[in-house]
C-alpha cells in the first residue's frame, strides 16, 4: 500500500481554527497514512515551502481549507506544491459538497425556527473577479430552498452584490437568522459581517461558521478518497489537477528555481 499524506493548507485567522479537530478525526477514520495542517499568512510559496518539501510519503492530497477557490488556492498553493517530492494530488475544496447543505442547515435551524415565517442569509466573502464563491453560495442556497421548510434564503456578499449590509431589509418573515458560509472563524466572521449586519439593532440572529461541524469532516472525507479513486483508476485530470501541474514557482518573485 502507497504511504499516503493528507494536507489540509488553510490560512492562518490568528483564531482557534477547527483544522486540528478535523485532522485529528480523519487520522481515527484512516483516510490517510499521515493528516497534516499547514496554514499560512499572506504568501504560501514562502511560509509553506521548507515543511512542503520534508514530506516523505509516496502520494500526497492537498486539500485547500476553503468553500471555494480564491487568489491563492489557483495560483500561490498550486505552484508551492510542486516542491513536494511524491505523487501530488490536488483536491476541490468541500464548498460545494451536498453534505455542507445539511452543516448550514443545522446552523440555521439552531438559532430560528425551521418554518415558513423564517429567513435565513447565507453570508459568504465574495469576490470582485472570481466566480468561485458565488456559484457555492448560490448552490446551497438553492439547495435549502428546496430541501428545508424555511421561508426564505438569500445569499449576500462581504465583497459583492447583493452586499450583507443590504440583506436584513430584503428578508421579509418573523424569524431571521444569518448563516456565515466559512469554514472557519476569521476577522471576517467576527468583525466585519457583524458590523454591517448592524446585529446591535437586534431582530437579526447570527451564528457559528461551519468550524468543527462533523458533517464538513465528512465533506473532506469524500474528497479525499474522491481524488483517490480518480489516481487509482487514471481518470482524466479535474481543474485542481490541472492547477497543480501547470503552477510553478516564478524567477521574478524570488521562489523559481
């Protein structure tokens, strides 16, 4: 049997971040010889590149900590794993899994009533360029629309329209709740949506991120052993294959060989 590793990379929030908990759950499940978390700042060619290339397995997984690709997973994360010397796998980040529909519903379904004359925003950071973080956010939105007795769900954005600041006067029923869709708590999550949430002005419940939701643990799960199969049977590459092979590290930025 090939020595598997799994990295779970996500950025440091300089919080208490569920990455150890879910890493500590899949080494009891067996989903890989070793789960490691790597996390960096602002540059992972730089911070993630001497722990990257001490890897000793045969094939290694990345999965990217996020809902959804940004900046960094596409470009940045793709490129520094090139300096791992194994069979490298780039996984899909779970965003867009069934199994996160059901961890947002929970969430929702904690703070207000899963009824008609509920509202639920699912709040997510967004982006000025990239698609990614919306068709996530509309994907689970649309799935709680038809899958839960809510009244309403409506997606807004930290950096895109509709924006969250806008949210609490478009959601219309007794009950209101927003949902942050993140895995993890963040500056983001803990300032920033809450300020233009206004919660202060009450009449708007909030909740957790998705943290340590068993059911993102889960989400992960199948990723991995998704990408498994996929290197066990030669099936053609995905985007993040892709990704990992044609990212390499640049001379002019000082990471290029």
């Amino acid at each position: 049997m090939p020595h598997d590793t799994l990295l779970l990379i996500g950025r440091d929030t300089s919080r208490a971040t569920p990455y150890e908990t879910h890493a500590r759950r899949l080494r009891e499940r067996g989903v890989a010889t070793d789960v490691t978390v790597l996390t960096y700042d602002h540059e992972p060619r730089r911070e993630l590149r001497d722990e990257l290339v001490a890897i000793d397995a045969d094939r290694v997984f990345a999965l990217p900590m996020t809902v959804a690709h940004d900046h960094a997973t596409v470009t940045d994360v793709p490129a520094v794993l090139d300096e791992v010397d194994a069979e490298m796998h780039y996984c899909e980040p779970v965003g867009r899994s069934p199994l996160l529909t059901e961890a947002l519903r929970d969430r929702a379904a904690a703070a207000v009533p899963e009824a008609t004359d509920s509202s639920v925003a699912l709040v997510a950071f967004g982006s000025s360029g990239k698609p990614y973080q919306r068709q996530v956010t509309e994907y689970h939105a649309e799935r709680l629309r038809e899958r839960s007795a809510f009244g309403e769900v409506e997606p807004c954005y930290l950096l895109q329209n509709p924006a969250v600041e806008c949210v609490r006067y478009n959601l219309t029923h007794d009950h209101a709740v927003a949902v942050p869709l993140f895995l993890a708590p963040s500056d983001a999550t803990e300032t920033q949506i809450p300020a233009k949430l206004d919660l202060d002005r009450g009449g708007l419940a909030y909740t957790d991120t998705l943290d340590d939701h068993p059911l993102v643990t889960e989400a992960i799960a199948t990723a991995v052993e998704t990408a498994r199969t996929m290197a066990d049977t030669r099936t053609p590459q995905t985007f993040e294959a892709t990704l990992a092979a044609t990212n390499r590290p640049m001379a002019t930025d000082g990471e290029g060989d």
